[in-house]
C-alpha cells in the first residue's frame, strides 16, 4: 500500500494571461474601484447533466460558464456503452443555446461486465474521455455500479492502461458497517491505494475529496497520473452546514460533507498551486420535491454559481493568481488536452443568487439560493 506523504503546499509562478485590472465606473463613482479578473475560459471535469425537462433546463448554465464538461452517465439506464455515449452527446448538443460551443465530454459508466472491447471501441469513438468507476449504492443511479474491483474489472482497466483512457473514482466505500464520515478514508486504504500500485501507469482522477486523508493521498501519488477534483461546497461548507437552523437538503451531497478541519486541508491544497487539483463542480440537479421530502436525493445543484464560489474561495486565501490554473489549466493538462483559446472576465460585482428555477415539471434550488455573491463572470 502507498505511504501517505505529509501535507505540503506547491508554488507555481503566476499563470500566463492572469490579470486583476482596477477601473473607475463614471456611473458609480461613489462605490470606488472595480476589480477584474480576466482568466482563461475554465472548463467542468465533473457535471451531471441529467436528460429529459432538466437537461434543458440546467445545461445553459454550464455552457454559459464553461468551454468544456466531462458528463457523468448515472442517468436511468447507465451510459454503459460508446452508442449510449454518442446518443446522449447529441441530446446534450440540441439542447445548448443557439450559438455556444460548449463541448460535453463523454464518459463511461464502468460496471462487473464492461468488456475490454468497448473501452477500444470508446477510444476510437473520439466522443468518450473517460470511464466512471462507482461502487454499487455509492450514490444516484449507482445500483448497477461495481461490485468487485480486483476481482471483475482487473481486464478492462488493464485495456485503460493500453488505451490511455483516464478513470474517474467516486471513492466511498458502501460497506454498511463503516461510518458515513469515513467511507473516502476506507476507500482509500482498501481500494484506491492499491490500485494505484497494481496500475502505475493509469490516469485516476479521485472525485470530489473531502478529506485530509485524500489531500494526503492525491499528494503522494505521481503527479502525471493521478489528480482529483475539487467542488465549491466542499471549499465552503462543512458538516455542520447541513443542520444549521434545522435540516437543510440543499446542503446534503455525497460524498457528504465532512469536518471543519478537512475544509481547511482541502482549501489549502486547491489554492497551494499544486496541478492535481482542478475544477470540478459535481453540480447535480433534482427537483425541488425530490430534495425537500422524507428521503431526499443527495446532490448540489451549483452551476449557476460556481465560478462565483471558486473566486471567493481564492480571494479569501489570498490566492486569486493561482485561480486560473485550478479553473483553466490543470484539467486540460492531466487529460492531454488543449486549453480553451477563449478568455472569460471575473467581475467584483455584487449578485443574488435566484431562489430557484423553474423548468415544466418543477423547480430547482441553485446551492447559496437567495444569497449575495460578489464575483459575476461575463464573457468577453
């Protein structure tokens, strides 16, 4: 198993095109000056779309923000083969806004029988980016995710390997017995470090960490081959913003929120430098009904508000010049990808979040629903 290396920050030199420009607004002289950040156009590496009423109704919001997304395929049935994948890209194209040039990235949604042919025909396909291990009952519409790494999928990761086709992690166990708040500490003890040691050569991306324990991890590992994504709410919130004031479902997500005290680890290593972590939103729409009820679904819906959030994030850290690295750089780089050409404009401005959107079979609650935010992004 993999020794854990002890917590430490990376500095990187300013990024290329970072810039913060003060200007005086005639019309608002008596609010002073006005701060911009100009960054490259950021991209997603981690988006739930869904299909149906709500892909139409949530993927403006990605593609006003973002160039590219990677598109996880938990829908109902799973994106289990390259056809699924191509059919589900065209639907996600018809249903962007006239004129964007947004790019959804596909991925596959790995189960016990994926063969090691259809990771070659994803490869060819040139629409796949990527295949998305759950552990059956980990979260939504992961009941038919997999049951026995080492023992079922050893061939098809093996056909990663050769294909260079990265792996995406939602690392939780599901074994009843270990707690909620230890199921990514488990998982990487028992899963994810071994695997890393059995496929050295294997691009991982571990999922939405939440814990020191996987900032940890991701840092002892080789820097070209395994990295992880960041979400803004577990940037900003810890556990105890699941209860404040009573009960609050659009704070609940899986992995589920942790300790204060993994926040901080986790801010510390995103606004390090370090290029193992990028962004990736892990923003996941459910109907307003499907949150606030007696079994609520787990999920943030943060699109909307994401790149306001990073930007706070950055700000509060003291740490705006690595901001465009995290959002614009780091993801393209691990995947092999160019970066976007296009370029985005941060704007301190003062915003409200919507309480909700409503789409024809119901309403959706953006994460911060109602709040003030003070960073609003224009395209330029």
């Amino acid at each position: 198993m993999l020794a854990y290396s002890a917590y430490r920050a990376f500095e990187t030199p300013r990024p290329v095109g970072y810039s913060i420009t003060i200007s005086r607004n005639p019309k608002r002289t008596r609010r002073g000056a006005r701060m911009e950040l100009a960054i490259t156009k950021p991209d997603d590496w981690h988006l739930h779309l869904r299909d149906g009423d709500i892909l139409q109704a949530v993927v403006s919001h990605s593609a006003r923000h973002f160039g590219r997304a990677i598109v996880m395929p938990n829908l109902k049935p799973p994106v289990t083969t390259t056809a699924r994948a191509v059919a589900y890209k065209e639907a996600i194209l018809k249903a962007i806004p006239t004129g964007s040039e947004f790019n959804p990235l596909m991925t596959l949604y790995l189960t016990d029988e994926t063969s090691p042919e259809e990771i070659k025909i994803a490869r060819k396909s040139g629409v796949v980016y990527a295949v998305k291990l759950y552990p059956a009952g980990a979260t939504t519409n992961s009941q038919d995710g997999v049951t026995d790494v080492f023992g079922k999928c050893l061939p098809v990761l093996e056909e990663m390997v050769k294909q260079e086709m990265p792996l995406l992690v939602h690392g939780e166990v599901t074994d009843p017995d270990v707690d909620t708040f230890d199921r990514e500490k488990v998982f990487i003890e028992t899963i994810l470090a071994p695997l890393v040691q059995k496929f050295p050569q294997l691009k991982i991306v571990m999922e939405h960490i939440t814990t020191l324990d996987a900032v940890r991890f991701i840092e002892s590992c080789n820097k070209d081959t395994v990295a992880a994504t960041v979400t803004p709410q577990h940037l900003l919130l810890n556990r105890n913003s699941l209860f404040k004031g009573g009960l609050q479902p659009h704070n609940y997500c899986l992995p589920v929120l942790k300790r204060e005290i993994h926040r901080q680890a986790i801010v510390s290593a995103v606004t390090s430098g370090s290029r193992q972590y990028f962004l990736g939103t892990d923003s996941a729409p459910h109907e307003r009904r499907r949150k606030e009820c007696s079994c609520g679904c787990a999920g943030i819906y943060s699109a909307p508000v994401a790149l306001s959030l990073y930007a706070k994030v950055f700000e509060q850290a003291g740490a705006l010049d690595k901001l465009e690295a995290f959002t614009s750089f780091n993801g393209p780089d691990f995947y092999g990808l160019p970066r976007n050409t296009s370029r985005m404009v941060l704007r301190k401005s003062t915003w409200e979040v919507p309480k909700t959107y409503t789409y024809p079979s119901g309403e959706l609650v953006p994460m911060f629903a109602g709040e003030t935010l003070e960073w609003l992004p224009f395209d330029i």
